[in-house]
C-alpha cells in the first residue's frame, strides 16, 4: 500500500491525529492547488481549486496543526471517499 492510499485510508477513519500537511498532500494528489493569499490580511483561511475550477475553502489549524474532525468528514463528503 503506497503513502497516498495510507493517507486515504487514515482520512477514512476519522482520525483524532490528521495534520495539515497531510491534508495538503491528500489534496494535491486530488489535483487541488492551494491559491495564494491575498492583500496583507489573509489571515488562516486557505483556499484549494481543482481544474474544474471546484473551490475548498478551509481554515489553517493553529498553533497546533492537526485538522479538526468536522473539517475531516467535510474533506471525506467533498471528495467522495
């Protein structure tokens, strides 16, 4: 089992422990690219768009950057896993 189907399967069972990098990677391999910030204010927010143009809006975790679990089954419905 490859490091993207691991990351899938830990998605899956909603875990307590899913960080935002792993998110990131998840995304990415979904075709999803993280827009860049704009003006000074951006603050945490993070937006991801596919190439048909399907935009994800989400809140960077901090200080701690573990995902919190409602994003998590908002992330799962999203991509239909």
């Amino acid at each position: 089992m490859g490091k993207i189907e691991k990351l899938i399967k830990k998605l899956k069972s909603n875990p307590k422990d899913f960080t935002w990098n792993e998110l990131k990677k998840l995304l990415t391999y979904y075709g999803y690219e993280e827009l860049k910030k704009k003006g000074k204010t951006g603050g945490s927010r993070r937006r991801f768009v596919n190439d048909k143009k399907v935009l994800i809006n989400l809140h960077e975790p901090h200080p701690q950057k573990i995902i919190k679990p409602y994003l998590i089954k908002i992330i799962i419905k999203h991509l239909n896993l």
